[in-house]
C-alpha cells in the first residue's frame, strides 16, 4: 500500500513536470516569435530610413519653379495668405519636382508633413518609398491649394517626376475615394508607384470626411537625364 502510493505519488510529480517544462517551453518559443517579428520590422523601418536617407543625400537642390508660374487660381483665399507668408523666408532643398502638364501643375515635393511644408509644397509621406525609388511613394498636398488641380485629373493623365538622376513618366491608372482610416493606399507596390493623397470633397467647408486618391505607375525606365535635357 505504501509502495502505491509512492508511486502514484511520482506519477503525479512527473505528469506536473511534464506540463511545466512544456509550459516554459512554449513560453519560450511565443517570446523568439515576438522577438523576431520585431527584428524584422526593425530591419524594414532601418532600411526605408537608410534608403531615404541616401536618395536625398546623393542629389543635389532641384530647382523651385518660378514664382510667376504659380497659378493660385483655384486656390483658397486662405491657403494663397498662407504661401505669401513663406514666400520670402529660405527655401528647403525638395526632393524632387511633380510636373502634371495637363492640369499646369509644377511644385516641389518637400520632406515632412506639417503645416509650414503642406503650405510650400507637396509633402512626402514618411514610412512610403522616396520620390523615384522602387515601390509606391506616398505624396500629400492641400485640397485647397496645389492639389486643388486634382479634381480635373483623369486616368491617362501623365505625371513627371523630376529627380536629380532622371526625369520619370507615370501614367494615371485609378482615381478613387476612401475614408481617412483606409492606409492600404500606402502600401507597397510591386511596381514603381507614386500615389497622391489630398482631402475631399474639395470645396467641402470644415475638416473634409474623406480622401482623394490618384494611383500613378511609372511606364518608362530610360532615364531622361538633365544632361541629355
């Protein structure tokens, strides 16, 4: 009888040992999981800020197109004050110049995304491939300002993207709205994309409900150098 329950009483020892070490163990291969996945996202962000950082830091200033070129007839009366108060204050380096020929539009894509860039320019969404780089370049501007213009833009239209290495074609290939929330318009492309992000609708009065987004893929791969140009 003594002998039993000494046994029993090892059966029981072994079974709780089992069920602990398999515990830590999977304990253990939950936290290698996370930790992974957090190095591989690390490794993503490292990389697009390395890949940024090397794209502005290998080209030289692009030139602002002139003042007089500017055309602020769509623009609001507020959004034209607010250029005016920057307009004699230095100039940042722009990363690249979006031309959309059709609609007369030629302004410079700036870093960052704050008031005092959205009112000079265009901005460059951070977290998105740089202008001219492979993948989708995520671009912003005011609905009531530079980006006002897009409303009259159609698929077919052509937009040029002028770098320090080349001077890039995209065509319009999709036009669509979504709500604010709706980020998978920045997601990575396969192909060479820039994609233009402004509020709509475009004369709505207050903080606009939605977003207009303009998908534009690059058609040619011959650099148009400046040399050439």
């Amino acid at each position: 009888m003594a002998l039993d329950n000494i046994s029993k009483g090892h059966g029981r020892v072994s079974a709780a040992g089992v069920w602990k070490a398999t515990e830590v163990l999977a304990w253990a291969v939950a936290i290698c999981c996370l930790g992974y996945v957090a190095l591989v996202y690390l490794d993503r962000v490292v990389g697009h800020h390395e890949a940024t950082r090397d794209f502005v830091e290998s080209r030289v200033p692009a030139p602002w197109p002139p003042d007089t070129s500017l055309d602020m007839s769509l623009w609001s009366p507020k959004r034209i004050q607010a250029w005016q108060r920057l307009a004699t204050l230095p100039r940042p380096v722009p990363l690249a110049m979006l031309h959309i020929p059709r609609i007369r539009l030629s302004v410079p894509v700036l870093e960052g995304t704050d008031d005092v860039t959205l009112n000079r320019g265009l901005s460059h969404i951070e977290e998105t491939a740089a202008p001219g780089a492979d993948g989708n370049a995520g671009i912003a501007g005011h609905r009531d300002g530079f980006f006002r213009g897009l409303k009259d833009a159609v698929v077919g239209d052509v937009i040029e993207l002028e770098t320090l290495r080349e001077t890039q074609r995209y065509r319009i290939e999709r036009i669509w709205i979504v709500d604010p929330s709706d980020v998978s318009v920045l997601d990575p492309t396969a192909t060479q994309s820039i994609t233009l992000v402004t509020c709509y609708p475009f004369y709505f009065v207050g903080s606009a409900p939605q977003r207009f987004i303009v998908r534009a893929v690059r058609v040619d791969r011959t650099a148009l150098s400046r040399a050439e140009g």
